[in-house]
C-alpha cells in the first residue's frame, strides 16, 4: 500500500502527516497509511493477508508496522504460531486506526465517484442565443451519458456574467466581451461563426447583391438589431468603426428570431450568425457580408485553470472539444449524434 502524504507545509497546518515518520523528528507523527495496513492486519490476523489485500508484498507491511510501532512507542502485536497477536497498546490503537481507515476508503469511494462523474453539479452560465442555438444538443448528450451530475443553468448577458464568473464552473460568453473575467479564469476559444445579412429575398438589397455585399454599402439601409450586449451587434458595430463609418440605426429587437422575423416583413436588413438561420426559407435571402473573407463572430467559455476544475465540468469541457463540431449545426439528429458519442 503507498504511502499518503500531504503538501509541505501539513505540519506547520498541524496535520501531522509525512510521507516517512524516519524523515521527521517528531515520533508522534503518525502517517495515515500504516495505520490504515495496521487496521487490515488486526482484522485478518495475519501480514500475508493483508499484503494481499492491499496488492503489496508483505516485506512493505512489515516495514510499515515496523515504523508505527518507532512512532508509538510501545509494541502493538507478537506473531503466535503464525498468527498475529495485538498487545493492550495494539488494542487500543486499533480503535483509532480503524476510524483512520473507514476513513481513507470513504474518501476514495467518493474520488472513484467524481471521476466516473456518476454524481455531482455542474453550475453553467450563458447568453440567451448560446443557449437557445449552441448548447441544447451537448447538454442533451451530456446528460445521457452522466444521468447522475445535475446540470444547474443560468442565463443574462455577457457582461453580467463575467461579472459573477467565480459563481460558476462554466461560463460560455459571446465575443468581443466586455469586462475582463476573474484573474484566475482562462479564456477557451469555442466556436467561430459567420454573421450574414438577411433580408426579403425580393428586396433591391438581395436581387443586386447575391453573392455577398460589402459593408459600407450598408450604411444607408434600414437595420433590424440585436440588443447592446448581442456580441453578433458588437461585432458589426465594430466593423463599421473600422471603416470609419456610424453604424446605421433603425429599430432594436431582443432576440435573434426577432431578427429574422422582422427582416423577413420588410422592416430592414438584419444581422444574424448562420447557425440560427432556417437552413432554406423561400423568403429570406441570406448574404455574406465582404465576401469572400466575411464577416466573423467569436463564441468563448471562461472556466477555472485545470487544477481547479470540478469533475463534471472537466468532463463537459472534453465533451465539447470532441463533439462540438458536429452539434454545432442543431437539429434533432445533431442531437442524436451527440448523445451517441
């Protein structure tokens, strides 16, 4: 059986845990690990049977009863007839050791748990859109395959939620954020998307521009937004700012269905990512924006560094490097092939 051992500065703390009671000069410092293979002894009665039971050679028992023995003091067992014997001290050490090894095997139950993530919470914070259009399919596929984790979520804007990052294990952010997130969080890139224009399909607009219209030559129609904190808003209100130019103004709506809904009886040219736009819709014409490079939109999650990372967010993370692709697109059978993955 190894040896438990804890950081540095346990003894300062007063744990009194040392990998090796030889290294320190304390003989009261007693190491969890041989009273837990005292324990197994004192059950069995035997060494042998307890190297077995710990999958050490028994010579690795003998040496850690030996070393508890240094620390307390007094012997704590004779061998009889092959049989193990405790002392009076062996006795009363017993009860405490134990305790000491219920313990240890409750504690590697419950790390068994986390990482075969049969249980636990994951806390998830998000934009509206990222909820409505980008996580649906991987939540589904997530919960399917860890029924047992609890999947808690919360949705505001962006700057809101980097705001109150630490309250969560995850939070996914629409780009260019504004605020800087906690200091210990990292920035993962997630999904980069493109943002098109939409528009009646019989509208000037469409019929002399089909394959893509420049931004500038924007500026003078009617534009259906998104609300201030909408990163697809930012990121073409930044775009227009490079060029020098204000960005057209007309009417505001809270959602991106909004968008295309207005777009599509005429009130103005909207700005949408391609993944929330009807893959075919007779009435809607869909346009890139300064074709042929486009005109791009930037999904981001903030999480804790990896060291501090719960089990269960650890696990969505690698759920979402591997799969993210093929979910991306929405859908029942996206979905499906995410649950299946």
């Amino acid at each position: 059986m190894d040896a438990v051992s804890d950081s540095p500065d346990s003894k300062e703390r007063g744990l009194g845990w040392r990998a090796d009671p030889a290294e320190d000069d304390d003989p009261l410092d007693l190491n969890p690990s041989h009273l837990v293979a005292f324990a197994l002894v004192a059950e069995l009665g035997s060494v042998s049977l307890a190297a077995r039971r710990l999958h050490v050679v028994q010579a690795a028992v003998s040496a850690q009863l030996r070393r508890l023995r240094e620390s307390v003091g007094d012997p704590l067992c004779r061998f009889e007839q092959g049989h193990v014997r405790l002392t009076p001290a062996g006795e009363e050490l017993r009860k405490h050791a134990l305790r000491v090894a219920e313990a240890v095997a409750a504690a590697r139950d419950f790390s068994r748990r986390l990482q075969r993530r049969t249980k636990g919470r994951l806390r998830i914070a998000l934009t509206p859109t990222i909820g409505s259009y980008y996580l649906p399919c991987p939540l589904v596929a997530f919960q399917n395959r860890y029924p047992g984790i609890r999947v808690d979520i919360e949705t505001g804007p962006s700057r809101e939620l980097i705001r109150r990052a630490e309250d969560f294990d995850l939070v996914f952010v629409e780009e260019p954020m504004e605020g800087d997130p906690p200091p210990a969080f990292v920035r993962k890139p997630w999904i980069e998307e493109e943002i098109l224009v939409v528009a009646r399909r019989e509208s000037k607009l469409a019929r002399a521009f089909p394959g893509g219209v420049a931004l500038r030559l924007l500026h003078g129609e009617r534009v259906v937004w998104r609300e201030a904190d909408s990163g697809v808003r930012r990121t073409v209100e930044r775009a227009f700012g490079k060029l020098s130019i204000d960005s057209p103004g007309h009417v505001e709506v809270p959602s991106a269905q909004g968008v295309i809904e207005a777009a599509r009886a005429g009130l103005g040219v909207g700005f949408v990512a391609a993944r929330v736009l009807p893959e075919a819709d007779p009435e809607l014409a869909a346009l890139r924006v300064d074709p042929p490079h486009g005109l791009w939109w930037s999904l981001a999650i903030l999480a804790p560094p990896s060291m501090q990372r719960s089990a269960a967010a650890a696990a969505f993370l690698e759920l979402l490097r591997r799969n993210s692709s093929p979910w991306a697109r929405g859908g029942n059978s996206a979905c499906e092939s995410g649950s299946r993955a």
